[in-house]
C-alpha cells in the first residue's frame, strides 16, 4: 500500500533529507520530557542570541567561550551555578545532534570540566521555609480574602502539602484536584522531573489546604480545564488566564516574605520543598517516607535537606540529651 504523503521525507538532489516528517519530529519532541524540553528550548535561545550579540561562528571555540562567558560574566558578574551551565551545554548539544552534528569539541570540553572541578557555588542553596511558617503565612493572606491573598496562600500550601517543584505547581489544572469524604484532598501529578515516562503520582493535600482551595474556585470561577495558579491583571481583581510564570512565581514569593518577615534572601518557590522536607525529618519520618514523599529518585537528595535534623538524632546527640 502506499505511504502516506505526510510520513515521506523530501529528498535534495543528492538524496540528503530536506526535512523531516511530522510524525518523526513528534516522535522525537516526545522522547524527552516537556519540562526538558523547555529547558532545552530557552538554553538553544541563549546560545543563538550569544552568536548573534558577538557575530561568532558556531563552532567550538565559540562554544567554549559562551560556557566561560556563561560561567563568569552572567546573571549581574555572579555567574550560573555549574548545575545550570551543564543543563545549558546538554540543551544546545541536544539540539545539534538531531541535526548530525557535534559541537562540543575538546576546547569546550576542557572549559566545562574546569568549571565542575573548581567547585564554583553558583547561586547556592536556598533557604527552606518549614511547615509552621506556612501555616502562618496561609493565616496571613487568607485574613486579606482578596482573589490575590487567596491564590497566593493556595501557593504556599500547595507546595508544602505535594513537596511541589514550582514547574509542577504552574501545570496543575483544576481537574487534579479532588476533594475526599473526610475533607482532605489528593492532588494528581501527572508529570515530573523525575518522572520521564508520565506515570504520575497522587498525592496527599490537607484540611487546611482544601479549605482555601474551595474559597480560590469561588473567588475566581475557574472550571476544570482551566490551570489552577494564574497570572493576575486589571491590579489583581481578576485572573489572565494564562498560567503564572516561573519568574512571577518567584517574584510573589519574595516580595510576600519582604512585607510578612522584613528578609527574603535565598527564597524561591524550592524552599517550600525543602522546607517541609526539613519539618518531615524533625518529626522522624523515615529516609525512605521522604524520598517517596518528594518523588526523588534517589535518597542523596532529601538527605542533604535534612542533614540536621539528621545530625540532632546521632548517638552524640542523645548522650547529650541523656537518651543513652
């Protein structure tokens, strides 16, 4: 039988590819997750607009000059943590190879694995902010019962509650969301960082975290298909309509920490994360129940959020305490 036109890749004269089927192009975007592909997407805009600000060629030595640029020179002379100018460097070499190309050669190899090797901080590790403090800044904005105050304190609980990533809290849609018998709420994560394949995770949302979820759907009229956490226009009385931005995300939160608590240094959306990760530990939830909790793939991560606590447990510390 014959194909269908749209499958057949247009040939050039010497039987070079002249572009790519739909259907393959799919099938390549879905072999990485959306979140990396987004990723992927903003680091290929960073590395085109450095060639087009400099007018250097694509090559190798341009490469290798954009990972030290991106090292020392960006984001106000502080430079990105070596984290991100790997996630960076991976994102624009995804995007070559699909085109048969490899730009990384051995000068921008050697810059990278310098960078690793110097052990540079980058932006360091936020702050975590524990259960207690949520609750009260829950208490603070629900007082106010303006649309903004409402959304903003479904924010910090919902991030708290779920150990949310802020990627994840910007993707839930009403429809995630559901209310039990008892009045808790489980929360479905369709897709994760961690999660490549889409398998999802339910998770557990609580009394105090449904109560404002119900005024937020009342104040704001949101229906099922819409996204949960919105941008806000016409000074705050009513939603956009797109979802909030990771940046505004960000924003919000720190400016809401500068007028509660007067500081706001190494606060983000993460530090609810490892905030509540902390708060678990001190009430001697398990390594295992954290990790599940979390959704990290490995232990190494929630046990460098809760190290403390960790710390406040050892048998020096209970002959301290008089526990031995």
């Amino acid at each position: 039988m014959p194909y269908p036109p749209e499958i057949i890749p247009r040939l050039d004269t010497d039987g070079s590819v002249l572009e790519s089927s739909k259907h393959k192009l799919d099938l390549m975007r879905e072999s990485i997750a959306e979140n990396t592909r987004r990723n992927y997407a903003s680091a290929l805009a960073m590395w085109s607009a450095y060639l087009r600000e400099t007018g250097q060629p694509d090559n190798d030595a341009s490469f290798s000059a954009f990972l030290s640029y991106l090292d020392s020179e960006a984001n106000g002379g502080k430079g990105y943590a070596k984290s991100t100018i790997q996630l960076i460097r991976s994102g624009i070499q995804f995007a070559y190879r699909l085109q048969g190309r490899d730009l990384c050669g051995v000068q921008s190899q050697r810059v990278l694995r310098g960078i690793q090797r110097k052990g540079k901080a980058g932006r360091g590790q936020q702050r975590g902010v524990e259960i207690e403090i949520v609750e009260k800044l829950r208490t603070q904005r629900m007082l106010a019962d303006s649309l903004k105050s409402v959304r903003d304190a479904l924010i910090f609980s919902l991030l708290s509650d779920g150990l949310l990533r802020g990627s994840e809290l910007l993707t839930i849609k009403v429809r995630d969301l559901s209310i039990q018998p008892d009045g808790s709420g489980r929360l479905l994560v369709p897709r994760s960082k961690t999660d490549q394949t889409g398998k999802g995770a339910v998770l557990y949302i609580r009394f105090e975290t449904v109560k404002v979820l119900k005024r937020y759907i009342h104040l704001s009229g949101l229906s099922d298909d819409d996204v949960l956490i919105q941008g806000l226009q016409h000074r705050g009385c009513t939603l956009s309509g797109r979802p909030m931005s990771m940046p505004g995300l960000n924003k919000m939160i720190k400016t809401v920490f500068r007028e509660v608590f007067d500081e706001s240094e190494k606060i983000s959306s993460h530090s609810f994360r490892i905030g509540t990760a902390e708060t678990l530990a001190e009430l001697g939830v398990s390594l295992v129940e954290l990790q599940n909790a979390g959704r990290w793939s490995s232990p190494s991560m929630p046990s460098r959020y809760t190290r403390n606590q960790d710390a406040g447990r050892s048998a020096m510390a209970k002959l301290d305490h008089g526990k031995i």
